[in-house]
C-alpha cells in the first residue's frame, strides 16, 4: 500500500500537480468502499448457493410436483449459470428493479419503497435525539471524570448496553403506554398522518432505539474527549496559564471533533440497522419488520433486497464516518 | 491461585456482586432439575394464572409454569451462549495467533477477508443465512461463531504480532521449534489475560445477539425455555400492565451487567499493573 502510496506522488509531483495528499487518501477510501459493496453484494446473491441441494425444491416443500419445481426455477432464473444471473440481478437493481417476492408475487420495490422512508423516519427521529444527548452526556462526564455524577452516568449505560432493545422496548411500553397513558404502544403510522401524528406515534420505537445507541456514543465520547485532556499539549496549555473554558474550547475541541464526527457517523450506522427489533416491537411498518417477516416466510428476493439496502446504508455510513474523520483530522488537512 | 484470591481480597463491591451474581447463574443453570418446582415444558394449569403459591410468578400462555421455565431458561439461553462463545472464541483465536505469528502473505489474506466481514452487519447477514438455511441451532451458532470471531481474530493478531518480535520467540524460532510449538508455549501463556478479557466481552455480544434472534422467532425454538422467547410468547401480557413477561429480559440484562462489572474490573487491574511496570 505505501508503495503504491508512493509511487503515486511521484508520478503527481513530476507533472507539477499539487495534489494535498487528503484527496489521495480520500479516493482510495471511495475506491475500498466500493470494493466492499462489490463484495457484500456477491455474497448476499451467492449467499443463496449455500443450500445443499435446491431452493426450488426447499421452499416449495417435499410434496410439490417436478413441473411446478422446474417451473418455479425458471422463474427464479436458476436454470442460467450462476454469473450471468449475478450479473442479471445488480442490472436490474441499480434500476431499481429488485424482483418479485416468492411469496406474494408482488414487485419487491413496490413492497419496500414505503417502508424505506418510514425505516429512515424513524431512524432519522431516533438521531436527532440521541447524538444530542450523547454528546452533552459524553463531554459532562469527561469533564467531570471521576465524579458521582461520571460514575452515576457510567453505571445507567452499563446497564443500557448490557440490556437487549426488547428490554427497554417493553419497560417504556409497560410504564409510558400503559400506565401512564402518554403514548401509544403499537406505532402503524400510515401515508394518511400528519408529520406531527407520525411523530407522536413513532415516539416509543424512538426512545428505544435513543437508549440502545446512546450508551455506546456516549461512552465513545467520553473515552475521545479524555484521550485528549490527558494529552501533552493540554497540558501544556495549562501551564502555560490559560484559564479552563479557554483551554477546553481553543485547544481541546478543535481536536475533539474528527473523533467525535467520527464517533456519531459509526453509531448512525448502528442505529440504522438497530431499528429492526424496534419496529417488530411495536408494528412499526419499515424494512425491519418486513425482513423479518419474509425471514420467517422464507421469502428470499425480498430479504435479499432488504439486506441489500441495510448493508448499504451501513457502509456508506461507515464510509461517511472515515472520511469525515480524514477531513476533520488538522494534521493531513495542513502537511507540512 | 493465591495472587487471585489477594486480588479478589481488594476487589471493590461491584466486581464482588458480578461474581456473585454469574456464580448464582450457574449454580441455578446446573441444579434446575431439583429446585424447579415443575418440568420445562409440562403444562401444569389454565393460561396466564396470577402469581401465588402454588405458581410462584404465574402461567404463561400454554398454562406452563413461568418460575421453572425461567430456571430452565439459564440452562439454555446461556448454556448456548456458552457454546457459541467459545466456538467464535477458537476460530477467531486460532486463525488470529497464526496470522500474527506468520505475518506476511497469510497475514494479508486473512485480514482482508476479516476486514470485509467487518464491514457488513451481523444482524441483517445472520437473518440472511437463516432465511436460506432455516432456523435451527446449529446454522444460528455457526453462523454467529464466522461473523462474531471477527474481533477475536483482531485481538489475537495484535497480541501475537507483538509477542513473536519478542527475543524468547526468536531463542525459539533459532532452535527449530515449530509454528505451533510457539503458538502454544510462547504466545499463549503471555496473551491469557487480553484473551480472556475478551472472551467475556464477546459472551455479553453473542449473548445478547441469540436473545434477540430467539426473540424475533428465529432462534431457540419451542418448546425449549429460552428467556428471549418467552419474552415474545407472553408479550401480550404486557398490554394489560403485567410486568411477568419482563423478568426473563431482566434476567438476560442481569448477567450481562454482571459480566460486564467483571471485565471492567479485570481490565482496570491490568492497566495499573502496567502502569507500575
């Protein structure tokens, strides 16, 4: 790699090029990223190749006549080799088209277009609360290392990271729903509602999703931001006779951010993937849901397509954070 | 030994009640055929019955004690947890000593492939292969032991990168000794305590990950007692205020809270002692 790394400089400097080395780093980071996606997207359409035998004859049963299984491959296109129909599905779902579902017949694009939105909706819902939270959480406790309030904070996240989402799902339904009567328990918002309604009725799946993912972000943070009060230079700052606020806000967050930045992006992707357990809960009518469903029903285009987009959004978010982190970290902004 | 029992003398009060609590765990998941009052899955009353003496937390829907498939529940729920860790534990161990110990072209190779199993998500890759494959033990532990040995692999590689530079490695490379042979008498013996920390953080992981799955339907299947099950086979429960539902969750949260308490203790301990060193 540094090789290559090497060789590239060269090659730009003897054309006089004055390439800052961050857009070098930068598109090798796109160019990985989108190997990744390449091989994430070969292994959930082989993934299909692991079952012994056929998955004709698997998912229509013992009982299903040679014409409807030789049929049903037809249709599924397993009579073509293997990289032709590869080749086939990515086509067809960079258009957009993503198939038909085994057990409905329907278009998996038609089933999933809705559901997509609400699964960012709420995702989306579940952000603005968290990274908030998290972040004032994370510096307080860094600040104040070793206080009651830090140990405090630090035994209710433990609590919350060690706890599975249906936990804390059913403990805010049992409280926030049903006793006190403030939120609905069961989310099936529809096209119908107003942006308020929507909001109101995604509330609880919300909160969950905000408990599960504010323990980590906030623990990141707070690890970030005394990695950085313990430095040298901080160190110095004070020594040097700078008053705290001043400190904290010329020295200490200005290299706080690229961890923080980075910090944020990788949760987002946590939480978008946490929404699947959070929908089931409480009927929320997003990809989760769906997944699972066709999981159970065995319905392979459809969960090949949902997994399809959640692992996207996964990467492209993790892709998101390492760049951002490139671009926020002043040493490979500024070389010397 | 004695160190340990020097060290478990000053430990603070909640590494104590996590030991106590795991210790608790597994005295209950060993000794549940004697202090459960009823069998796993042997329907004993009418459905959902209050708590009282003779159901001590109540029936669930199939009129199947809930006390004794909660004590029950600690066999399964954590007794395959065990399995899975300790599988994903080997796997990522054994390939991540080599790949340390060797460097190179193998190096290379293995953690690319490690990196790009990183980057997808467990869950949605999990529910993927058991969509294909059906819902059974066997795939659920199999397929968790490949995603979830990713970070083990990380950590042994790291460790066995840092000890093989190490002279009393190269004494030994220069008298002819084996790969293995160094693995298992050089590396192994100086990398126990990073490993173990380790194996305890991946059990709270693949612990919490089996839950979830036997939760969605798609894990432990019935009639097994497995506390993420029961949680969804008496969730209706819930809408009418009973808590009854919530207490294998709680039960789930209580270890890992339990183990986690351990870990940060054992990893405190370790940092000050090299500290002092």
């Amino acid at each position: 790699m540094s090789r290559m790394k090497r060789h590239w400089r060269l090659l730009l400097r003897r054309r006089n090029f004055k390439v800052n080395p961050i857009i070098i780093v930068i598109l090798q980071r796109l160019g990985l990223g989108l190997l990744t996606m390449f091989v994430v997207s070969l292994l959930i359409f082989f993934a299909v190749e692991l079952l012994p035998g056929d998955i004709a004859q698997e998912i229509l049963g013992q009982a299903a006549t040679e014409e409807t299984v030789a049929a049903f491959r037809q249709k599924l296109g397993l009579d073509k080799p293997p990289i032709l129909r590869y080749t086939y599905w990515l086509r067809a779902a960079l258009k957009g088209d993503l198939g038909e579902s085994l057990a409905s017949g329907r278009q998996v694009s038609q089933l999933i277009s809705g559901r997509v939105a609400n699964t960012f909706f709420l995702a989306g819902i579940s952000a603005i609360l968290a990274v908030p939270l998290s972040l004032f959480l994370g510096i307080i406790t860094a600040l104040y290392r070793d206080s009651l309030f830090d140990r405090f904070i630090n035994v209710i996240m433990l609590t919350a990271i060690s706890s599975p989402q249906f936990f804390i799902a059913y403990i805010l339904i049992v409280y926030l729903a049903v006793k006190a009567g403030l939120f609905p328990s069961l989310s099936n918002i529809d096209p119908s509602m107003s942006l308020g309604e929507k909001i109101y009725y995604s509330f609880l799946p919300a909160l969950t999703l905000t408990m599960a993912v504010v323990a980590y972000m906030m623990r990141m943070t707070r690890v970030a931001i005394i990695d950085i009060l313990d430095s040298s230079y901080i160190e110095m700052a004070y020594l040097k006779g700078i008053k705290r606020y001043r400190v904290i806000i010329k020295h200490a967050f200005v290299n706080a951010l690229a961890p923080i930045i980075n910090v944020v992006a990788l949760n987002l992707a946590y939480l978008v993937v946490g929404v699947v357990i959070s929908e089931v809960i409480f009927g929320f009518p997003g990809l989760g849901q769906l997944l699972i469903d066709s999981v159970s029903k065995r319905d392979i285009t459809v969960v090949q397509a949902a997994c399809l987009i959640f692992a996207a959004t996964y990467i492209l978010l993790n892709l998101i954070a390492d760049i951002l982190s490139i671009i926020t970290n002043p040493r490979l902004l500024y070389p010397r | 030994m004695f160190q340990t029992i020097k060290l478990l003398k000053r430990a603070p009060l909640p590494p104590l009640f996590g030991l106590v609590v795991i210790l608790a765990y597994l005295l209950v998941a060993l000794s549940a055929p004697i202090i459960s009052p009823f069998g796993e899955s042997e329907i004993v009353g009418s459905e959902y019955e209050p708590w009282g003496n003779q159901f001590l937390l109540g029936t669930d829907a199939l009129g199947r004690d809930m006390a004794s498939r909660l004590i029950y529940g600690a066999r399964n729920s954590v007794g395959i947890a065990i399995v899975t860790t300790t599988l994903t534990f080997l796997l990522g161990a054994i390939i991540g000593l080599l790949a340390g110990a060797l460097g190179g072209w193998v190096d290379q190779i293995l953690s690319r492939i490690i990196d790009i199993l990183m980057s997808i998500p467990p869950l949605i890759f999990a529910l993927l292969i058991l969509a294909i494959l059906g819902t059974s033990i066997t795939t659920l532990i199999l397929t968790i032991a490949v995603l979830y040995c990713t970070r083990v692999y990380r950590i042994a590689r790291a460790v066995a990168a840092n000890i093989v530079v190490m002279d009393y490695c190269e004494v030994a490379k220069l008298r002819g000794e084996g790969i293995w042979w160094i693995i298992l008498h050089e590396i192994l013996p100086n990398s126990t305590a990073p490993l173990v920390v380790e194996f305890g953080l991946r059990f709270c992981f693949v612990f919490l990950f089996i839950s979830s799955l036997s939760f969605l339907g798609l894990g432990i299947q019935p009639p097994a007692a497995d506390w993420g099950s029961m949680v969804r086979e008496n969730a209706s429960l819930i809408t009418f205020g009973d808590i009854t539902p919530i207490l294998p969750a709680g039960a789930i949260a209580l270890l890992a809270v339990a183990i986690n308490l351990v870990i940060d203790w054992i990893s405190a301990v370790r940092s000050t002692k090299n500290r002092i060193a």
